[in-house]
C-alpha cells in the first residue's frame, strides 16, 4: 500500500500566492476554524508565527 507524501504549505499556509513550498511536510499545525497547516521543518517556525489562526499554545502533530 503507498502512503500519499503530503506537501507543506509553506509560513502562511498556502493563503498567500506563491508561498508554498512543495517539500514533504512533517509537521501538522492545529488552527481556529480553519483546515490544519501541513509543514515542513524549515517552515514550522515562522507559521507559527505568520499563519492565521495558529492557535497558543500551538497544538503541533508529527506525521511523517
């Protein structure tokens, strides 16, 4: 059986035009009333800062 490979969306999301990032996303960032963010390492940090509706304490989920 093959897993589909998620992609990270980069700092904003994906709700930013041409922010996204298109490596394999690791990490799942819980937000308020929106979809999760999907990351990758090098994005986690700055949307947990920039993307809208992170919530805090950041709930983050390992999915890799």
């Amino acid at each position: 059986m093959t897993r589909r490979e998620v992609r990270c969306l980069g700092p904003y999301g994906g709700e930013v035009e041409d922010t996204g990032c298109g490596e394999a996303a690791r990490f799942e960032v819980v937000r308020h009333r929106r979809p999760p963010l999907h990351l990758c390492p090098v994005h986690l940090g700055p949307a947990l800062l920039l993307a809208d509706g992170v919530l805090w304490p950041p709930e983050i989920r390992i999915i890799a």
